[in-house]
C-alpha cells in the first residue's frame, strides 16, 4: 500500500462524515462499515482493505481524533 495522508479528522458530531484519505495522488472515502476506499470523485469505485490496512486506519484515525481534541482543548 503506498503512502497515505487524512486531510480531515473525523468529526465527534452527528451527521458523521468520512474521512477521506489521500493516497497516491486520489482522493478516497474511508468507509469503516465496509472496510473500503471509495474514490471521492466515483464513490462506486472502491478498493476493499485486508484486515492489517484496515487496522492501520483505524490507528492513524483515533491518533487525529486524538490530535484534534487536544488542540480545541488547547483553545
């Protein structure tokens, strides 16, 4: 998998919003229910996640939810 990037935290309020990923130049939604990378620009387009990706964006998302409240803490 190439190197990725979340431009966005995850919102804490409803409606939630997904994420959206950068990877290799893309734009994707991160759709957690359905383990999928789904392009932004053709949500039907998607790539499945094997269960190690899927753990590493769960990691690198609760440490910018982390991240995120720290810093409106920080305000």
């Amino acid at each position: 998998m190439g190197d990725y990037q979340f431009p966005q935290a995850m919102p804490s309020m409803s409606p939630r919003k997904l994420p959206v990923v950068s990877l290799d130049g893309e734009a994707y939604f991160f759709d957690l229910r359905l383990s999928q990378l789904r392009k932004v620009s053709e949500p039907h387009e998607f790539r499945d996640l094997s269960p190690g990706e899927r753990k590493d964006f769960l990691e690198a998302l609760s440490y910018l939810e982390v991240a995120r409240r720290h810093a409106d803490d920080s305000s």
